[in-house]
C-alpha cells in the first residue's frame, strides 16, 4: 500500500490507510488484464476485499470476466472479488 490517500475528484491527498486503493497508473498500449488481475489478488490478504472494474469493447470484458471466474472458483480461499464492467461497442 502506499503512503498517501489521493481522491482524484477532489484533487486532495490524505494519510492512507489499510482499506485504501492501489494507486492508479495509466500506461500506453493494452493492458495484460489477466496479469495484473492475478497480481492483485495474489498479494491480497483472505480478508481483504478485491473491486475490478473494466469499461471497453467485447474482447476486454471477455478476458477480464475469464479471468475473474477463473479466480472466484478456488474453493473459498482468499479474497473477496466484485465484478463491474461496462462494455462499448465502436
């Protein structure tokens, strides 16, 4: 976790604490969702609770939902996964 809370709508930055997001980072190019989908639910403790969301056309939402079905089915263990996609078409 980092050492800072930063609400992007209010452009302000407070101390963190344990519930708080991993920062965002924007990159160029496509994202290798499984990657870092997998990465994130890795690291995270059995506790903790785990939002991905992802807005884009058929094929990111296709990856991102296999991609978390195939992690919600380990038997109970680890963390909690919310689903939210929103998908577009050209």
């Amino acid at each position: 976790m980092s050492n800072y809370n930063v609400d992007i709508e209010k452009r302000s930055v407070g101390a963190a604490s344990s519930s708080d997001v991993l920062a965002l980072i924007t990159l160029p190019g496509r994202p290798d969702v499984e990657s870092l989908v997998k990465g994130y639910v890795a690291a995270a403790e059995s506790r903790e609770k785990i939002m991905v969301s992802a807005c884009g056309p058929a094929e990111l939402m296709d990856v991102t939902r296999r991609t978390v079905a195939g992690l919600v089915g380990d038997g109970g263990e680890g963390p909690a996964i919310d689903l939210h996609l929103e998908q577009f078409s050209w």
